[in-house]
C-alpha cells in the first residue's frame, strides 16, 4: 500500500438504472430502477482505495436514503470520510439509460442538492494532512454556489500538494460553454487534466487531440490525458507525447471506467513518488507506464456492470522507479 494520500474532492451521484426485465406491477407495467452509488470523484476515491492508496473524499453527504447509500459505499472500499460534511440538503439522483454498447447516458435530477453547497467556511476546514494530491472536476467544480469556491480551495491547496481535474462535461446540467470559459483558469492550477473524447468535442469542437493538448499546455497543465475509448489514451507531457492502447475487454458497460483510468494514473504515480508538487522528475516512459496502468484498471471497470472498480490482490503490481 502506498503511503502518500491522495484526497479527492466532490460529488457523490445516485444513479437509477432501468430494469426492463423487472417491471414495478405483475401485469407487466411500471418501471423498476436500480440505484447504485456513483458520481465521478467518488468513483474515483473508490478505485483509489481499492487499489490501495489512502484516500480521503471531501464531500457534503446527505442524511437522505442515497446518503447513507453513498457512505457505506465509500466506507466499505476503505475510502477516509472524516473530511465529509454532513449536509442538509438533499442527494443529486440521475437516471441512467444504457444502450446497446454498454455507453451510457444520464438525465439528472439536482436543483438544490447538497453537492454543489459548498461554503467557503467547509473548505477551510476540510483536512488536508498527508495529502500528496488533490483531485477535483465534474460538477462540483462547475455548479454554483460552490464552484467558485472550490476553484479558490484548489489555488490555496497548489500550494502543498499536485492537483489533478477532470472536468467531466454534464452539459445536461451546464452548458459546455460554461467549463470552455473556466477550463484555462482550471488548466492555470492543475498539474494533470484528464479529459475524455467525449469531453474533447464538447471543449473544442473539432479540434485534434494533439492540438488540444498543446493549447491546455499553455494554460498551464504539465500533463494532459485525452482517453479515446477503446481506441486508448493520449498522454502529453510538456508536449512530448505517448499513445497507450486499450485492452481487449468485453465490455459490460462504460459506467465509471474513465474514473477508474484516473485512479489508476494517480496510483501509479504516486507509487512512483512523483506527486507532492509539480511532477517534478516525471519522465515520459514513467507517463507511458502509468497511463496503460490506468488503461488496465478501466478495462477492468468496464467488464463489470456499473462503476466497479477492481482491487489491487485481481491486478499486477503498477510502476515502481527504476533503482
């Protein structure tokens, strides 16, 4: 087990799944969901764990049914919740309709959830010992009232620890012109962004993956990591650049698997001893391993239902620095 925390910093989502095999009446009619704990950072703080780095989330958890539903999800894979805040509002919940290729997409419900309330009081309070990385994005970083004040939080937190974002396009929730205009302020305190493809369209129509990563480059991100599905991943380090591959996988469905590549990254480099500050003394080869690391710990998310990340006794030993 690696020795270095990593804290990550956001939302917790309830997702309802359709069960089409199950109706709610035995005449056939209704609709039975199934709800499972999910929401990007906490997916993230789950594979961390479970792949054994300490793992702190900082979150506002509600005292509702999907509360506690998130709690004992998060405390059962050995993620750290003395830095959550006990919140009275109510859980986001969103409805997941999955197609025929396992890719899903959401329809959310979260006017007023307690994720997004974020005061500036919580976050200075939030506990930081240890923490060799702070990882943040998805809706958290963007809704309001608390997205600007994470986005201070994470100014104050540069300070002793690298910081990774994964902005995590919702544009059901916010239009995507919303994170183009604060992606270069986000780029400006990050030391790694990891997007997706899917991301990559929304930010920058159009617009190579290369390109994308010299121009979030110059923002300020040292290292930027465009997942492509099952095409792999794109890792750019201060320009110099490395395609992973994808492992063959039958997939069960996509849910979390992006989180879990995240995880995957982080753990590795943490195990490499290279976050704490800037990346200092990453190589590119360090990246390449790292990365198709990560590639390993989505491929495994993906052939389970759900956002199921594996945990490290099912994987092999991530990079460790060469003596």
């Amino acid at each position: 087990m690696s020795s270095q925390r990593i804290t990550v910093l956001g939302e917790c989502v309830a997702d309802a799944f359709t069960d089409p095999l199950h109706p709610a009446e035995p005449d056939g009619t209704g609709l039975t969901l199934r709800v499972m704990p999910g929401g990007g950072p906490a997916n993230t703080a789950v594979a961390l764990a479970r792949l054994g780095t300490p793992a702190r989330f900082l979150g506002r958890l509600s005292g509702d049914v999907f509360g506690t539903l998130f709690r004992d999800r998060l405390t059962a894979s050995g993620v750290d919740l003395t830095g959550c805040v006990a919140a009275s509002e109510p859980s986001t919940l969103a409805v997941a309709d999955v197609d025929a290729h396992g890719h899903a997409s959401y329809a959310f419900h979260a006017e007023g959830a307690a994720d997004w309330q974020w005061t500036a009081e919580e976050l200075a309070a939030a506990p930081l010992d240890g923490t060799v990385c702070l990882h943040t994005g998805s809706l958290a970083l963007i809704r309001e009232p608390g997205g600007r004040r994470v986005e201070e939080f994470l100014a104050s937190v540069r300070e002793r620890a690298t910081v990774c974002v994964d902005p995590n396009v919702r544009p059901l929730l916010v239009p995507p012109a919303a994170y183009r205009e604060r992606l270069g302020h986000w780029c400006a305190l990050a030391d790694v962004l990891r997007v997706s493809e899917d991301d990559l369209a929304r930010l920058l129509p159009g617009t190579a993956p290369e390109e994308a990563c010299d121009r979030w480059h110059a923002a300020g991100a040292r290292l930027v990591v465009v997942t492509l599905g099952g095409r792999g991943a794109l890792a750019s380090l201060d320009g110099a650049r490395v395609t992973v591959p994808a492992l063959p996988t039958e997939v069960a469905d996509t849910v979390g698997a992006g989180d879990s590549f995240t995880a995957g990254l982080l753990h590795a480099l943490a195990g490499l001893g290279r976050l704490g500050g800037r990346l200092d003394g990453l190589t590119l080869d360090e990246t390449a391993a790292s990365c198709a690391y990560a590639a390993l710990v989505a491929a495994r998310t993906c052939a389970v239902p759900g956002a199921d990340p594996p945990w490290a006794a099912d994987l092999p030993a991530p990079p460790r620095p060469s003596r």
